[in-house]
C-alpha cells in the first residue's frame, strides 16, 4: 500500500480523489468506485501498488498496437481493479471482482529484473487506477532505454493524463461508444474519454483506439459513423482504429458479434479512416498504404514486413506508417 497522488483531503476526514472524472467523495473507510483506492483515516491509499495478477510475455500485435513497432515482443502486466463497470468485462475476475485471483507483490524494480525485452505495457486490467505503482516502474523503464505503452479505457483527469505522457510512449485507448447514453450503462463519460483521446494526440504520442462492437449496445451505424468522422476531424484521418469482436463474458449474455456485421463496420469506418483492423473475428488483415502499397503481411500474430522501409515508411511513396 501507498498513499496515492492526486486526491485533497476535506471535512470529517473524508477525501476527495481527483485521477479520475468520476471525482469520488470517499468517506473514512471506505473505497472509491475503483475498488482499490481506500481512504484510511483522511488519506487516499492505493491498495494494489505493487499488486501484480498478471505478468506475461506478449507479441506486442496482441495488446493491440499494430503501427507502434510491429512484430517486437512486450512485457505484459496488469493488476486489480478498474474505474468502469461493463457488464461484458473480460478480465472481470481481475476488473471488479478480486475473489480467488492469484496475485504477487513486486517491487517497481523486480518487475524489470532481468528483462531484456523491448518495452513494457500496462494493461489486463483497467491501468489508470494502479497509476502511482504504473508511474514508478514507467520512469524505471525509460532509464533503462525500454518503450512504455498503456492499454486503458480512458477514463483519467487532465492532470494525472499531463504527467502519464512523459513517460507511456504509446496509447491504446478504448472507445467504447458514442453516446453519453453507452457511457451511462458502462459508468463512464464519454466527454471524459474524448479529452483523453484529444490531449494525447496532442502531446504527439502514438495511439490507437480499440472499440469493442457490443450487439444492441453500440450498433447504431449512424452513430458509429459520427464516431468515426469525430476521429477523422479531431484526431486525424491515419489513427488506427481496431474494431473488435464482442463475446459473452461476466454478466451480459447477448450473443456473439457476428463476422459480417464487423465487416461491414469495418468498410463504414474506411470511408474515413485509413487504417481500420477488424479483430476478434478470425480475420487476418494487412497493413496497406494509401498508395496501395503492402506493407504489414499478417498471419495471427505472425507478422512480416514486406514494403517498409527501416524508418517505418512505405518504401514506393514515402509515407510515414508506424513507428519502427
């Protein structure tokens, strides 16, 4: 346990923590909607700093980040807790309900210990809320010459996000509709997110956006495409954006997304966007310049570059693709 940053203390020993939109009011006590920020007398304490559920070696495709070096292998780690409240949660286990979840207690250090890898990402679990522990082993990371990348669902406070830029290289954020009326169900804000997504384009770090086609949740094609327009305008029209399978999972029983249905929002999106990856479906798609050019052959998470030159540009018209 840690005293966490970014709260005020307030009358009768309450606090007031400030990492993220939902600003919980915390009485003595008691923990916030995240589940992991506790308030001991008239201090916010992280619980789960140090607190590792998950630690594993990934192919960095699978977080996903597909411009962000592809092909390069990354150490995953995750913990418990999370901000949000999606009734087809994945990770659940770990998200929202911490019962008979094996965990570890680490040292900021012992996480990097002996790993030799290209970089770290914080994901499994919702990241923003295990931030001062996420924080320390970040600026160990980058002392140590590794990337750093994030898998969250952006729900953060400017402040905090301000900080979390100079030290987390790439984004993966996800957007979870386009509605306030989603974010409502989910216990979120959109308008919370969308700033997210703004300041970190913003702040020039690599970023993709994930969105999870959730049937009779956010399958509204009109709404989707001024999602998609939004990212367009606002973000621009190269940001990467994964649209991925839904499935049965925690409390939402809705049948699976159908392969058809990502399909077609896939071709709704590309209208827009350039790059538009379809996940979740048993689909392996390339990466294709502008100029029609192949540059990313994928295989599940097999990779080969084909039409990149060594700086990430396509190597027939010079556009700068992914990072490399």
């Amino acid at each position: 346990m840690k005293e966490a940053m970014f709260y005020k203390r307030l009358e009768g020993e309450r606090v007031g923590c400030e990492l993220c939109p939902h600003r919980c009011i915390i009485e003595e006590g008691r923990v916030g909607r995240c589940g992991v920020r506790k308030n001991i007398w008239g201090k916010l304490i992280t619980q789960n700093y140090g607190v590792v559920s998950a630690l594993n070696i990934d192919p960095i495709e699978k977080k996903p980040f597909y411009h962000f070096y592809p092909g390069k292998e990354v150490l995953s780690i995750g913990s418990i807790g999370c901000n949000m409240n999606c009734a087809y949660c994945q990770n659940y286990e770990i998200a929202k309900e911490f019962k008979g979840i094996p965990t570890k207690e680490y040292t900021y250090e012992e996480v990097l210990k002996g790993f030799k890898g290209f970089g770290v990402a914080f994901t499994y679990n919702e990241p923003t809320v295990w931030y001062e522990f996420m924080m320390d082993v970040a600026k160990l990371a980058k002392c140590c010459s590794k990337k750093t990348m994030m898998v969250s669902n952006g729900l953060i406070e400017r402040e905090p996000l301000l900080e979390l830029t100079s030290y987390i290289d790439a984004f993966s954020i996800d957007l979870k509709g386009f509605t306030e009326e989603v974010y409502s169900k989910l216990g979120g804000t959109l308008e919370g997110v969308k700033n997210t997504l703004k300041l970190i384009a913003g702040r020039k770090k690599h970023l993709e956006i994930e969105f999870l086609l959730v049937p009779e949740l956010n399958d509204d094609r009109e709404t989707f495409i001024k999602m998609v327009k939004w990212i367009k305008d606002e973000l621009g029209s190269n940001i990467v954006l994964h649209i991925n399978g839904y499935y049965p999972s925690y409390k939402l029983k809705t049948p699976a997304t159908e392969k058809k249905l990502l399909l077609e929002f896939h071709k709704l999106a590309k209208k827009y966007l350039n790059y538009v990856y379809v996940g979740n479906a048993g689909v392996d798609m390339d990466t294709v310049c502008g100029c029609g050019n192949l540059l990313i052959q994928r295989d599940g998470w097999n990779i080969e570059m084909v039409g990149l030159s060594e700086n990430g540009k396509c190597n027939k018209c010079g556009e700068k693709v992914v990072e490399i």
